[in-house]
C-alpha cells in the first residue's frame, strides 16, 4: 500500500465514521473511484481501531462511567455504587439492548453473504439519498428537549433496530441512529452522544470478526502500515467528533443532509457515464 493510499483510507474512515454520512459507505467508493486495490481486512481492522480509540479518548468520563456500571452489573459492588447517583447504570443498559439487534441481524447478514450482494455504487448513491433525507425530516421534526437521563428500554430498542439498516452500505450508522433518536424527541448533541457511546460495543465487535477473518485469511499483516493508519484515523476521527458537537451546538443537521444527497446524485451520474 503506498503511502498516499494509506493516507486517504485512514482520514476517510476517521472523519466519516462518526458524522451521519457512512464511513462504510465512503471506505467501498475510495478503491471505486481511485483504481487503487482493495485495502484488505487487516487494515480495515487497524482504522477501525484508532476510530474505537477517538471515541473512548473523547467521552473519556462517559466511558469511565459505563465501565464501573458495566463492573457494577456483574457484581462487583464498590463500581455499583460509585455510579449509583449518575446516569450510567441506566445508560450502560439501554447500550446493551440497543446493541442485541445488530449482533443479530449482523451475524445473519455475514454468514448469509448478502453483505456483499449490497457493496455496490447504487446501492450507495440510494441510501445516501433517502436516508439523507429521512435524517433532515426527523431533525425538523423532532423536539430538542430530552436528556439521555431519558434514555429508556423502548427508545433504546428502536435506535438498536434503526442501526440494523446501517448494515446496508450508504446508510451510515451515526446518521440512522441520530434520525431515530432525533425522531423519539432527543436534543441533537445528546442523539449524537449516544451514537457514538453506541459505536463502542459495535466497533469492538466488527473487529473481532475483522481479527478471526484475517486469521482465517493468513494474509500478511504489515503492522507499520497497520499502525499508521489507526494513528491516522484516530486523529481525524478526533477532530470530525468535536467538529460534530460543537456544529450541533448552533446549527442543525442540514449541512450533512446537503452532501449525502449531492454524494448520491454524483454517484448516479458516475454510474450513467460508466466511471464506475
């Protein structure tokens, strides 16, 4: 991989994976677009971890939090109480039952092999359209005034679904799960809190089946390139998630809109012209 190659894959997953226009969506179209070849598991995996690593770095104390309420739900008292006055208990469960769909539609999804039926331009170029749009309606729509201290089983469940159609290329998990929680009246900065906590047991969980399918694979791992491009994407990553909450502060969802819809029309025209 040169090093140019290695540079744009890891600072298009970083600034993509957290903001609600589809890192995956983003990672088909690069070698699509380039002619460059495909990146390969191992270093899909290593992005995926700086990404991981930008977002326990960034809600440092949220994340402290849910690893003593996480020690606290398996028994270990001393945890239990230190968040027992905080939101973490309540918030660590509602992760968990928003996690339970995709570890099950995903698992389904893998070994059916329909994830790579869905890798292709149009598929792209359509759920940046509509989904694009599905996002400006529900951020019009949706009131601002709930907390994540309101983050119950029903809502947490609804968003855990909703981040199922993130399994289709182009969808974008940040951006379905902030349009569900944007729908079910939470303010923006906190549909976007929860996104990214959300993104924690997700990302863990692709690269444990990224690490078995390299194994498997017995490709040679280049860990210098590896740990360049989690360093990479750890960067971006870092400064696209504070871009994202401090744009959220003032200003809506509109912007992101805008360009996944441009995103899709481009992508339709390239596909009329035979470019891709």
């Amino acid at each position: 991989m040169t090093a140019l190659h290695l540079f744009v894959l890891a600072i298009v997953q970083g600034i993509t994976e957290f903001l609600p226009i589809s890192s995956s969506g983003h990672l088909i179209l690069v070698p699509a677009l380039t002619g460059w070849p495909d990146q390969g598991l191992a270093m899909d995996g290593a992005v995926h971890v700086g990404t991981l690593v930008a977002v326990l770095l960034y809600f440092r104390e949220d994340t402290k939090g849910l690893f003593l309420a996480a020690l606290g739900a398996v028994g270990i008292a001393p945890a239990r109480r230190a968040v027992a006055d905080t939101i973490y208990a309540k918030l660590f469960w509602a992760l968990v039952i928003a996690t339970i769909p995709a570890v099950i539609f995903g698992f389904t999804v893998k070994v059916s092999g329909l994830a790579d039926l869905m890798r292709g331009a149009a598929v792209i170029a359509t759920t940046s359209i509509v989904f694009g749009l599905l996002l400006w309606v529900a951020d019009k729509k949706g009131a601002t005034e709930k907390a994540l201290d309101r983050m119950a089983v029903k809502p947490a469940l609804i968003i855990g679904f909703a981040q199922v159609l993130s399994l289709i290329p182009g969808t974008s998990r940040a951006g379905i799960t902030m349009t569900a929680a944007r729908y079910l009246g939470f303010g923006r900065q906190e549909a976007a809190r929860f996104s990214m906590l959300l993104s924690i047991p997700t990302i863990i969980g692709a690269g444990v089946l990224l690490g078995k399918d390299v194994a498997e694979s017995g490709d040679p791992v280049i860990w210098i390139d590896a740990a360049i491009g989690a360093g990479l994407s750890c960067l971006a990553a870092l400064a696209a998630i504070h871009f994202l909450m401090k744009w959220l502060e003032r200003a809506n969802m509109t912007i992101f809109v805008v360009y996944r819809v441009l995103l899709g029309i481009g992508l339709f025209a390239l596909i009329g012209t035979g470019a891709i």
